[in-house]
C-alpha cells in the first residue's frame, strides 16, 4: 500500500494524547494507524522566516514534518488571507471579510513554500490529501515543481454560492489551482454543487465532474464509551452535583463569531421570559474556549458574550441558581463527553457551519436509556444528516426559545425515538468510513467501504483525471 501524505495548515503534536487532539487528527487515526504516512504542515511555532526544510520527527508508523512560519507568513498569510479574508468568505460572510493585497501576496509565498519543502520528502506511489482553505494553491504548486502523485483536496468549511465567492479578491486563481487535484470533497452536497458552479463558469466543467460531497464523521463508538466512562469522573460528579437536580443545556464552542454564539444566549434567555415555568429549573453551560483573542473583532465578539451573559444573569438569578455559566478557557475532550452525557439538552446553533462535529458527539455521548435532545441550526452540515434533531434558525431567538421550550417537555418516548435515529446515522457515518470513501475515489478503488459499511459514492464523483506517479 501506497504511503498516505496528509497536509494541513496545521500539524498536531505526536506527543499529545487524545484528550489534545483536534478534529482533524481525530478524524484521520485508523487512516494513520493502517498505513505508512507523512503529515506535513505549520508547527504552530513562529520564527525570522518560513523554513525552507521541514523538521521531521518519526512516531510509530507516521512520520511528521514541520515548518516553522515566518513572523510576515504568519500576519499575511494565516492572520490575512485566510483568517481576515477566506474564513468569512466562505461562511458567507463577505460583508466583514478585509482584504489587501500582501495578504493574498504572503498566502501565494506560504502555499509555494510548504510546496518546496514538501516536494523532496514525496514517493513516487503516495498519495497526497491537502485539507482546508488555507492551502488552495498548494495542489498547483506541487504541479509546477514536476510532482505527478494522486492529489486530493478536501474543503472542511463551507463552500458558499457564485456570488458571494466571487466577492473575494482572487477568487478565480484558487478556482484554477484546483485543475491540480484528482478528487476534490465537501461536506455537504449545497457545498459541492456551489463548488462545481464555480468552477463551470469559469470553464472548468471537467474539474467540476471531480467534486463530491463526502460527509465527515466521528469515531461514534469510542466516544459513546469515553463519555460513559467519564459519567463517574470527579470533575463531572462535581458539575450534577452543583446543579442541584436541575437539568443542563450544553454548548461547546471555539469563540468564533460563525458559531452563533450571541444568538444562542438570546435564544435561552428568550426562553426563559416567555416559558418563565422552566426559571430556576435548567442551567445552560457554554464552553467556548478564546480563539484569536489578538483581533479586534474577536475581542468584541468577547465583550459581547460577556455583556448578554451577564445581563441574563443579572436579570434572571437567584440566590441559589444562575441560568448561565460561562466558561472561555479550554476543557478536555473526556471531560466535555462526560458534561455532555448528562446534558439534557445539547444546543448547536452556528450561523454557518461546514459539519460540525460537536453536534455528532452530542449524540453519541447519550445514555441510549434515557437521551437528551439536540437544538440543531439549519445551517451546520450536519442538520442534512441529523433528522432526529429540533432544527432552528439561529438567527431567530424565539426559534431557540421554542425548541428549547419543547426540548425541556420532550417525553422519554419522543426523546429516544429522536436519539435513536440520529445515532443510527452518526454510527454508520464514522470518521474512519469518510476516510476510506475520499480514499477509495482518490485512489481509484472499487472497495468504497467495508461490506455492511458501504455508502455509495456521490455521483458527481468521477476516476480522478490528473496525472499519475510513474
């Protein structure tokens, strides 16, 4: 077998355990696990400049390399480009995006140099999946440095419509790098076809046949296991005990403004003005660790949260119950499995969301014998998948106020009819399967998954068409 070269902006580190992992390294475990495999990408580290060599480092059959981003790289490329001008843009957000040119002219420097580096460390035979927005332009630059090893490309985001696309400043080039790739995937099918409309309309309607909606997963089962595990854990008895018998709503999210965060207050303390029968039996808990607390529009998204929250709180307490706590550091995973395990209500309300992977473990943390419900927004990929969900608007208020009002008088019946169904699909759809589907059409297979497994490829999917090792 073929080694497996996976890229990213950013790569974890093999001495971190699980508990640390992010959701791509969790994503990719039994793919690393069964394969030999290079993952290459940004140490997260910064220095004078972007190293030309990777660092490489060998932990079991995974070999990591890394580059250290240059102090400009890091503010033009990671900082601008992709951060100020490709995040919001493809969270249809284009009235907040910035735009400059050295930002676009640093993201072009930083794809061509992880390209560089990259290149001497490829095989003839590998495989090489390049993930994320940040990294458009680097399938072409591997063209261009003579390298002709299956690439696939994988967008973790969204992908939003023409119109809104073609609002970015270069917004045709990262189009055209994707000639490079031999397989191209989304989330979501909306993702794909708005992919594949831009790229048909600016003539390349052979590189549109190679984009498919491949829907990500979670490791359904260790995570169920991990969250009964940490049902008993100390930190979590601690939390139900506190709670003094009242039920818990659950949020957790990186503070981002795409995750509807002031919305989803609004909507509980919606919820608690117009059903005031549920004040002083319900607790919400929003975990929603700082993220680029270095922008200014961070900062103020910050400000906000802290002001609704405390002016709910201020408003609605009692002596001996608060309706919402707040916490902006980070948690560990198997603590967050074992809070969501006992969480009535789980609350995932982004405004746009590529999948959303919280909103699967939610599901999979339940206790199969008496579950909680899931307030899912329309917009997070996953509401396609998670028919067992209350599905709002998260930009309506009184939307969340609702389904929280009917999440809280939910019979157990109805509860577990809900859970039920959306478990089926979130166990069907494991991480591991997602692998092996992009890996099955990447690599030319037949054998889409294992038998009792399979889910068939999307029919955009085609035999990849770019040029192969010899």
């Amino acid at each position: 077998m073929s080694r497996l070269v996976i890229v990213a902006n950013r790569v974890p580190d093999p001495k971190e355990g699980g508990a640390t992992a992010g959701g791509l390294a969790v994503a990719m475990k039994d793919a690393l696990a069964n394969r030999e495999a290079v993952w290459f990408g940004w140490s997260g580290k910064t220095a004078a400049e972007t190293g030309p060599k990777a660092t490489i480092a060998q932990h079991g059959r995974t070999t990591y390399a890394t580059l250290d981003l240059g102090h400009d790289d890091y503010k033009h490329y990671y900082q601008g480009f992709s951060n100020a001008a490709l995040w919001p843009v493809l969270h249809y957000r284009l009235g907040i995006a910035r735009f400059d040119r050295r930002d676009f002219a640093g993201y072009q420097r930083t794809n061509l140099a992880f390209a560089q580096a990259l290149a001497p460390l490829l095989q003839p035979d590998d495989t090489v999946w390049i993930h994320d927005f940040h990294l458009f332009l680097m399938p072409a630059e591997l063209r261009a440095l003579g390298c002709r090893q299956r690439i696939g490309f994988f967008l973790h985001v969204p992908f939003p419509p023409r119109s809104v696309f073609n609002g970015l400043p270069h917004a045709e080039k990262l189009l055209e790098a994707l000639e490079a790739v031999d397989t191209i995937g989304t989330q979501t099918e909306d993702d794909a076809e708005n992919l594949r409309a831009a790229l048909i309309a600016i003539g390349k309607g052979d590189v549109a046949m190679r984009v498919g909606a491949f829907a990500i997963g979670i490791d359904a089962t260790g995570f169920a296991k991990l969250a009964a595990q940490r049902a008993t854990a100390k930190e979590v008895v601690r939390l139900r005990d506190s709670l003094g018998g009242r039920s818990l709503a659950i949020g957790v999210d990186r503070l981002d403004y795409t995750k509807g965060l002031p919305q989803r207050i609004a909507g509980f303390g919606a919820m608690l003005e117009r059903f005031p029968r549920h004040r002083g039996k319900i607790t919400f808990l929003q975990v929603a660790p700082v993220s680029r607390g270095d922008v200014a529009m961070y900062r103020a998204l910050r400000r906000e949260l802290d002001e609704g929250v405390g002016r709910i709180n201020g408003q609605m307490a009692e002596p001996d119950w608060a309706p919402i706590r707040y916490i902006t550091r980070a948690v560990a995973r198997p603590t967050l499995a074992g809070f969501m395990r006992m969480a009535r209500i789980g609350l995932v309300t982004p405004l746009r969301d590529g999948m959303n992977l919280v909103a699967k473990e939610y599901v999979a943390a339940q206790d199969p014998a008496d579950p909680g419900v899931l307030v899912l927004s329309r917009f997070a990929g996953a509401a396609v998948e998670l028919d067992g969900a209350l599905i709002v608007n998260p930009l309506d208020p009184d939307d969340i106020a609702e389904a929280l009002d009917a999440a809280m008088d939910m019979p157990a019946d109805e509860r577990l009819d809900r859970w039920t169904r959306n478990w089926a699909t979130v166990k069907a759809g494991s991480a591991s399967i997602w692998c092996r589907r992009f890996l099955s059409a990447l690599e030319g297979s037949k054998d889409v998954a294992d038998a009792g497994e399979a889910e068939a490829q999307p029919a955009s999917v085609r035999k990849p068409r770019g040029k192969r090792a010899a």
